[in-house]
C-alpha cells in the first residue's frame, strides 16, 4: 500500500518543483528586445503631448531632453534614438550601462524602461521602471521628437 502512494506522490513533487521555462529576456547584453507587432500597435495609438508630461513627471528631474543640453544626474537625451548606450560624452555611465553594448531603439529603450535592473542589471540610474506600457509607449513617442532626425514611427 504504502509503495503504491510513493510513486505518484514522488511524481507529483516532480512535476510541481520542476522550473517553469525560462522567462524571455535578460539583460541586454545578452538579450535583444524584438519590435513586436504589440509594440508597433502600441506606438501607433500613442500620444505624444502624454509623453511630454511623463517625461516631465518622471525623467526631467535628472535628464535634459534639449539639444545642446547639458547632462545633469543623468546624461542629455538629444539624440537618444540610435545612440549607442554610454555614449554621450561628458557623462560618467555605469560599468554596467558602458558594457551593455546595445543601441537604443523603440525596442530597446521600451525594454529598458519596463524594468531598468532586469535590463541594465547594476545600472546607476535610480528608478525602477514605468509600469504601464501606454505610458512608456507616449513617451517613446515623444522622446523620438528630440532628435536632429526623429527615427520613422515603425
Ligand atoms: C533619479 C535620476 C534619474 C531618473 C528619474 C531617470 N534617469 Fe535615466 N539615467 C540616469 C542615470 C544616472 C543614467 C546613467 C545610468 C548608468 O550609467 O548606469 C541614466 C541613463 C539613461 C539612459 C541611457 C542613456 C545613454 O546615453 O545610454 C536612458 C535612455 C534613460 N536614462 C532614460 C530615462 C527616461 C526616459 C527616464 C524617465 C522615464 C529616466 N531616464 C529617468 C538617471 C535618471
């Protein structure tokens, strides 16, 4: 009787304790964001003066968005669109955001911003992310008009 119960039981722990797959994603030196169609969709119907106030409420406080801006706590975002990471000079990146190696895009930055540790694990920028996919998709969609040449909406 007893032998009975074990198998299944032992089976049951197996299948309940075995790691679910592996979320998609990782830090971005090792991980490239893709262009989703979600993301496109999401960037279509997004709202560009909503973005001016996220960027406002949220990153102004340490980033100058204007051309020929100076860097503050964090480095200008002129040109960010296209912009190798760390590499606005005058600014004193990370380790962490020197070795990432990626180029921001629409996909990455929207990666970037969904959870900036996940992302840019051991970054110095303190804030955590924008929770809210609309929000970080109006943003984007501001954040491409402070560019000599605002990238084309994918
Ligand atoms: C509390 C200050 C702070 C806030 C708020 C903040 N940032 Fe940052 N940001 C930084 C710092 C510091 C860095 C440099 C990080 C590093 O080197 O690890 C950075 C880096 C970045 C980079 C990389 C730029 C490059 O040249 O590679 C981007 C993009 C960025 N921030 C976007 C934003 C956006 C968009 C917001 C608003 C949603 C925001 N940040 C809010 C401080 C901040």
């Amino acid at each position: 009787m007893e032998q009975r119960l074990t198998l299944p039981l032992v089976a049951f722990a197996l299948v309940v304790a075995s790691p679910a797959a592996p979320a998609e994603g990782g830090p971005l030196y090792s991980y490239d964001p893709p262009l989703t169609p979600e993301l496109r969709a999401r960037l279509q119907a997004a709202n560009a003066e909503a973005g001016a106030q996220v960027f406002e409420r949220k990153c102004s406080t340490c980033h100058d968005g204007a051309k020929d801006g100076k860097p503050s706590k964090g480095p200008n975002l002129w040109n960010v669109f296209d912009r190798k990471a760390a590499t606005f000079t005058d600014f004193k990146y990370s380790d962490a955001m020197r070795a990432s190696g990626h180029t921001w895009t629409y996909a990455t930055l929207d990666y970037y911003l969904s959870d900036t540790e996940r992302a840019v694990p051991g970054k110095t920028m303190d804030l955590a992310g924008l929770r809210s996919a609309k929000m970080r998709a109006d943003l984007l969609v501001y954040l491409r008009t402070l560019n000599d040449t605002p990238p084309a909406l994918p």
